[in-house]
C-alpha cells in the first residue's frame, strides 16, 4: 500500500496558493496558483497524487487534515452528481472543476482517506504542509515552485493549474461540512433548537472557551471575526467574565451556534464534531468588549 499525505495552503485565502503531497523525502510533489484557495491546494494535492500514482498497481491511502477534501470524495459526490452537480441547497458545488477531476481520477482506484489532526506534529502531515506552504510562498514572491522528484523514474502528470477563483463559490460557507443524507436515509436532524444533550454540551465547552480562550479546541478549518468586523487568527472574545447564554442552535446532527452575552457585547460561536471530538468552526464577538 501506498500511505501518502496531501495538503494545501493559501496566503490570504484566496491568494497565492499551494499544494503537495508527500511519501517520503524521495518521494513528493508541490505546485500553486498566483490566486487560489486553500480548500483548491487541498483538491489538488489530491488529484496531482491520483495522477502520480495511476500507473501503479497498489492500493493507496491518502492521509488528509481536511474533512472538507475527505467527506466531498468519499460521502457527498454521488449525490452532487445525481443533482447535475448541484448541492442539497441548490446551489453550484464549491470548486466544480477540481471535484468534476477528481471523480474521473478515483474510478477504478482502490483509494481510502485517513484524517490526522493538521499542525499537530504528524511528521508526514508536517512535510505536506511545510512543501505547499513553500510553493504558495513562491507564488507570492514570483520565483520558481519546487516541484518535487515526484515518484521515481516515471514522468510528472500533466496537471491543469488554470482552475479560476470564482468559477463557483471560493470557499464552502460555514455549515457547508454538515453531512448530506445518504440516498436513502432522510435528514437526521435539521436546524433548530438543539436539544438537551447538545445544548449541555456546547454551553459547557463554550463556558470553557470563555474561561481560556487560548485552550478553545479549534477546527482546521477555523475562522473568526473581531467586533470591528476584521478577520483574526484567534478567539476574538476576552476571557471570563460574565456570562448570559442567549441560545443553543442545532445546525444539524454534528454543529451547533452557541450565542450569548458578556457586558454589551454579543458573541457567537460555531461548534462542529469531528472524529476527536468537538471544535471550535468559527468565533465572533460584536459591540464592545468587556471591562474588566
């Protein structure tokens, strides 16, 4: 078997992007986009692999820090194509060109998808990481991607790199990693207030959040805006304080908002459950911070 990690990176996002995938010091590739997206490097990581490997007759493992990559290959295509492409909504699926790519490049591959936790010191993840990030680098500053020996002794794919930012929607929205139902299984769960379980749960973890910020258990994909409306890298609310949960909404079988008040500020938290349990999607706080 071949156990290969593929990632992606975007400076600015969407901006100068990158991609790669990594077997072993030996054995890797990286490319990029003057103008992408991360969930774009992650796609085509991906497909760069499944092009690198078709001529070999092993099955293949493919070692992903991106549940968007995983349940968009491996949970949501079949109805995407049954609806001409279309997600449950309606709407055009996020990155078409890549996924329309991708689906030729499983068929007939014995291919299954492992998620690691990404920035968590899994070495192959790691290196993944560090070669995408170099190529978006490059991109930025205008100098040559290193591409990588790619696998030994047979010639690097012919890969496409002219997909365009905005040809659908750049990036998915934030509940757009709530599962789809299977053809026939009806929805779970739809938005609402959650119930009891659900509502215990996400008060208490927000409860800690607001306590320790720094310790919040973030998702890959997280986001968060400060009460300027600016994005920031971290958990925008101050920690402690005092605390008037406002209410619990259920987003679906596995995400919740949480919303409450501290002072006159407001703040808002999407929690989203993963394989090692819950974490923070996304962060947002408006109206002034409080005193202390």
């Amino acid at each position: 078997m071949i156990v290969a990690a593929a990632d992606g990176s975007a400076l600015s996002n969407p901006g100068p992007a990158g991609w790669a995938w990594y077997v072993s010091d030996d054995i890797w590739a990286a490319g990029g986009w003057e103008h992408g997206t991360n969930n774009m490097g992650e796609l085509m990581a991906v497909l760069d692999l499944l092009r690198s490997t078709e001529h070999l007759d092993e099955p293949l493992r493919v070692l992903c820090d991106s549940q968007y990559v995983i349940n968009s290959l491996t949970k949501w295509m079949p109805g995407w194509k049954r609806r001409g492409w279309k997600k449950g909504d309606g709407k055009p699926v996020l990155n078409v060109e890549l996924m329309k790519e991708l689906d030729a490049a499983l068929r007939g591959r014995k291919v299954d998808f492992e998620w690691v936790k990404g920035h968590a010191g899994h070495s192959m993840n790691e290196a993944a990481d560090e070669r995408a990030r170099a190529a978006a680098t490059a991109m930025q500053r205008g100098t040559p991607v290193d591409a990588g020996p790619g696998f030994p002794d047979t010639a690097r794919p012919t890969a496409r790199a002219d997909f365009e930012v905005g040809s659908t929607d750049p990036e998915p929205d934030l509940f757009s990693g709530a599962p789809e139902p299977a053809d026939d299984e009806a929805p779970k769960a739809v938005p609402g207030t959650a119930g009891p379980r659900m509502k215990a749960r996400l008060v208490g973890l927000t409860r800690a959040a607001v306590d320790d910020p720094a310790a919040a258990p973030l998702h890959p994909g997280f986001a968060a805006h400060s009460s300027d409306g600016e994005t920031t890298s971290g958990v925008p609310w101050p920690g402690g304080g005092e605390v008037e949960f406002l209410a619990v909404d259920s987003l679906g079988t596995d995400a919740g908002l949480v919303r409450w008040r501290t002072g006159d500020a407001i703040h808002a938290a999407v929690w989203q459950e993963m394989p090692a349990g819950w974490r923070l999607r996304f962060a947002g706080m408006s109206g002034p911070a409080p005193r202390r």
